[in-house]
C-alpha cells in the first residue's frame, strides 16, 4: 500500500469519527522562492537551498510534495521565482512519475519578482480562485522544511481544519526545545476549535513576538503557552480576501487585479499559471511584506495549532549537520574532534575541533560550531560572482 494511504489511514484511526473527505485539503501551496544563503555554498542562487538533496536524493522540495501529496488533494501548487520555475516544474514531474494513483492537478506560479509571502499567497490564492477553488480551504508549505512523520503531519492539518473551515486563519507552531532566540514566537490563548476535544487542539493567537533576546526566549520556554513560529497556514479563501482588504489593501489590489487576468491553465503534466507579461506589470506595484506584517499580526481571525510533528527549518549548518549527519561523506582525521564535512573533494583534518567544513559548487566555508547563523552576513562580504 501507498505510503501516503497508510498515512491517511492512521490519521482516520486516530480521530476515529471522521471520514476521508474530512482530512483532504482542497488545494496545496507551496512557497518555494527563498534563497537559503545561510547554507551557502551547497545553497545558491541557481540551485537555492529547497533543491539540495538531503535523504534518499531527494530534495527538500521533493520531500514537501511528497507530504503535500499525502492530503491527497486536488491541486498542489508550486509560487515560486521564474527563475527557478523550470526546477519546480522539473520536481513535480519527477514526482509525478513515481506517483501511483491519479494525480491532483500540478502548476508552478512564476513571480516576476520576490515580493515576500504575502503576495506570493496572495497570486497563488487568485489563481487557485480562477481554477475553481472559491471557497475551499488552502494550505500554505514553506518548501524548505523537514516534518516528521506524515502520520502527525496529516493529523495536524485535520485539526486545523476544522477551525479554517469556521473562519480561523490558522497557523501551526512548533513547541520549543530550547530558549531559540532565531525564531519568531506566538503567545496561545484560549481553545477556538470544538470540534476535537484532544490536546493540541486549535488556540486563539494572543500576539506574535519577535526574535527575542536569549532572557526573553527563556521565559517563553517557561512559560509553556508560546510557540515557534513555522510559517505555514491554512485558511478558506472566502475568508482570507476580506482580511486582505482590510489589513492590507495594496495587497488585496494585488489579489484583485489577478483574478481578473486568466490564469492560462495548459493541458501539459505541470501547468504554469499567470506567466504573462500582464501579470509582472501587476507584480511591479505590489509591496514587499510578510504574511504576518500584512495579515497575521492584525487579524481577528488568527489562531494557532501546536504541532504534534517535529519540524525544523535547516536554517544553518549547524542544523543540517544534526538531523542529516548521515550526508557527511568518509575523510581523513588525525586528532580531529567533533567536525562536520560535506565537500565535493577529499578532506583530511588534523588536530582541529568543532568545525564545519563544507565545499560545493567550486566554493567553500569553514566556520566553528555554534557559529554558522552568521554565514549569511559573512556571505554579504564576499564579491557577488562568488555568492
């Protein structure tokens, strides 16, 4: 049996009352147009950090179609730069080779320009509208994350549907481990959600916090009612274009003028929507601004489901050197302690400590452990043909 049927089973037997309808979302989004700098140089600008391969070769892109899949649902759709529209058309493809079964309708949405996550939500959410989806719940998926298992993961979403379906935005947080001061917080209030009496359940966001300084972090650890912020969402339609009006209407305009442009659906396996001249015209006007700047922050609507999953961003190297330790490749070490290597050439160390040592792509780095969230400014130093 399919990997993902197994999933959805073991999610029905967990919440027991419901049925197979009750935990598909509608449509998938997919917001894949980040840069991953911080693990440069295996992540660059033509092959950013959710194209590395990580497990099985597979890439983290692959490995969030995959889960994407798994809610079997009617469309997953990839937003992503148009310059990095062929790579995302290529994974679905590839994916969809491999897929058994019918397959949901596969599209990539080419941004003429980084305009961070509100319009990217805001155009894939137009085209989702134009393609029949008015009124169904949408699930937004950064494409750079790893969460384990598709069993929770599945559950998860069944949950939070039910408050999306009443109304909620809702957004899942992830329960600290440590007092992180790299991650943005959400303060949890009261349960919102009725429709399932089990921990976990979906809680009305009280404010986000920003990264906090190490003091603050520990007392939101603490304190046991705050979150990490992931960034990923879900939400009907029908209830996130009123917000957008309301809250940020340069973005809502962005939303209008969209749904008014034929999103030009192909009959091919992998369709690309809104690659007009029109629509990067519309785009050149739109702001630049968060999800959570534009919405999240002062919406009524916004709630928040503590994950039973586990999640992690592989935002430094130092992250990818503990949850992917496997990739190390064999080396030379003589009186060398506690190091990570990932490098296209032969690396031999001796008598050093702690280090991170990665070669890719015709460049490399050497940082200390503890130290790799500042690659990405150590990056900014570098001459822009080396980045």
């Amino acid at each position: 049996m399919e990997n993902s049927e197994l999933a959805r089973r073991e999610a029905l037997r967990y919440y027991g009352s419901m049925n197979t309808a009750e935990i598909t979302v509608p449509n998938v989004m997919i917001l894949a147009g980040g840069s991953g700098t911080r693990l440069w140089p295996a992540s660059t600008r033509e092959v950013p950090k959710q194209y590395m391969t990580v497990r099985d070769g597979k890439s983290l892109l692959r490995l969030t179609i995959e889960r994407a899949a798994a809610l079997n649902p009617k469309r997953i759709m990839i937003v992503t730069l148009a310059s990095q529209a062929g790579q995302a058309g290529q994974e679905l493809k590839t994916w969809s080779r491999q897929h058994q079964g019918s397959l949901p309708e596969l599209l990539v949405l080419p941004e003429p320009a980084g305009r961070n996550t509100a319009p990217a939500i805001a155009a894939g959410a137009a085209a989702i509208q134009q393609l029949g989806g008015a009124g169904e719940a949408v699930l937004v998926l950064p494409a750079d994350h790893l969460i384990e298992p598709v069993e929770r993961f599945i559950q998860d979403v069944a949950a939070a549907s039910f408050a999306a379906n009443d109304g909620s935005i809702v957004t899942f947080g992830i329960s600290p481990t440590r007092p992180e001061t790299g991650y943005g917080y959400i303060e949890a209030g009261d349960q919102v959600s009725a429709g399932l009496q089990k921990e976990g359940n979906v809680r009305e966001v009280r404010r986000f916090r920003e990264k906090p300084d190490p003091e603050t972090a520990r007392q939101f650890l603490d304190a046991g009612n705050y979150t990490w912020n992931s960034g990923m969402f879900l939400f009907r339609l029908d209830f996130l274009a009123p917000e957008l009006e309301k809250h940020a209407p340069a973005v809502s305009e962005l939303y209008r003028a969209l749904t008014s442009i034929p999103a030009g659906q192909h009959t091919d396996v992998v369709s690309m929507v809104y690659n007009s001249p029109d629509v990067a015209q519309i785009y050149t006007n739109a702001p630049s601004i968060s999800i959570d700047y534009a919405v999240m922050e002062k919406t009524r609507r916004a709630a928040v489901l503590p994950a039973s999953f586990t999640w992690n961003d592989i935002g430094s190297w130092d992250e990818y050197a503990r949850v992917f330790p496997e990739n190390a490749p064999a080396r030379g070490d003589v009186s060398s302690e506690g190091c990570f290597v990932l490098s296209d050439l032969p690396v031999s160390l001796v008598g050093v400590q702690d280090l991170i040592v990665v070669i890719r792509n015709g460049r490399a780095l050497v940082c200390r452990k503890g130290e790799s969230q500042e690659v990405k400014e150590a990056l900014n130093s570098l001459p822009e043909e080396w980045r």
